[in-house]
C-alpha cells in the first residue's frame, strides 16, 4: 500500500516514534479502549513504543498497513488494514475522544478504503464493530460496508467476549471503486 495517502483534511503516514506520547495520551481512554478488540487497557507509552517499532516489520511482511491519521493538530487516531489467513483483508480504525464527531473517521478510513481496494480487491474487504458502538456501524455503512452476522469477539480492554457485528464491501460500492 502506499506509503502516505492525502485526504481534504487529513494526512495518513506510517506510524513513527515521534507519534508515541500522543498515541499513547489518546488511546488511554477507557471510551476508546473499551471499542477495539486488540487495544489494552490501560495504555502506556511504553505499549505506544513497542506497537509503533512492530509496524515497519508488519507492513514489510504484508501482514498489516497502519497509518497514522494526522491533521493540523498533530496526531490523532489511527486506521489500517489487517491480512488474515483466509484471504480477507480487515479495515480497522478508531479516532481520539477529542476528535469525534468531526468526520474524520469516515474520511480517514475513506482513503485506506480506496488504497486497500486497488491493491487487495474490494471483494476481500471487511470490518465490523461491537453492537454498543453504534458511531463505528455509521462509519462504515456510510462507506460502502452491509451487515453478514452476529460472533463474540475478544476485547482486550474489556477482557471479555463482547457481541459483535460482521460487515462486508456492498457490491455496488465494490464496483463504484473499482471503475474508479
């Protein structure tokens, strides 16, 4: 995938070193944590510097592509595709407290949507949220994404098995970006 995609609004990068302390400040939030599966809880500097230094090997082994989402404020969430086994490539993300409801999201994701598209095909994207978190479901609708199932998935924050959604690439999205 390309190395840094341009929105409107927003630059998206590799994650670097200089990201650590407000990777670190923003994801120590229990209303973020509590969203992801693979964030712990709580969230160090510590953790910030030892994920930031695993992306370069990941992305050089095909295995994940996270980008820093970053705006005039400096650093402010990230988004990413992760490579499974079974060939489908899964579009993750989540945004600093601060910086919800501002569309940043949808415009982050939007970009690595289309990049990830292009490269793995738009038939092997796809996402999912945890049914409390209604914000994430809007996000990825409004991209494209539709409903397949219901499964549990492991939250590290919550240190449980939390209901969740399955999504998949719409197929009118599918084709929209591939003419694209």
């Amino acid at each position: 995938m390309l190395e840094q995609l341009k929105t409107e609004r927003l630059i998206l990068r590799p994650m670097g070193e200089s990201d650590a302390e407000r990777l670190a400040e923003l994801a120590n939030n229990w209303d973020v944590a509590r969203m992801l599966t693979r964030m712990p809880f709580p969230y160090t500097r510590a953790m910030a510097r030892d994920w930031i230094a695993r992306q370069a090997t990941d992305r050089a082994e095909g295995a994940e592509f996270v980008y820093a989402i970053t705006h005039e404020d400096g650093f402010i969430g990230t988004c990413g595709v992760q490579a499974h086994a079974d060939g489908t490539n899964e579009i993750g993300y989540w945004v600093g407290e601060p910086f919800w409801n501002r569309g940043y999201a949808t415009e982050a994701t939007h970009a690595v949507l289309n990049e990830a598209a292009a490269r793995f095909g738009a038939g092997t994207l796809i996402s999912g949220h945890f049914a409390d978190n209604h914000a994430s479901g809007r996000v990825l609708t409004k991209l494209g994404f539709r409903y397949t199932g219901e499964e549990k998935r492991w939250s590290l924050a919550r240190n449980e098995h939390v209901h969740a959604l399955r999504m998949v690439l719409k197929q009118e999205a599918k084709a929209g970006r591939n003419a694209a």
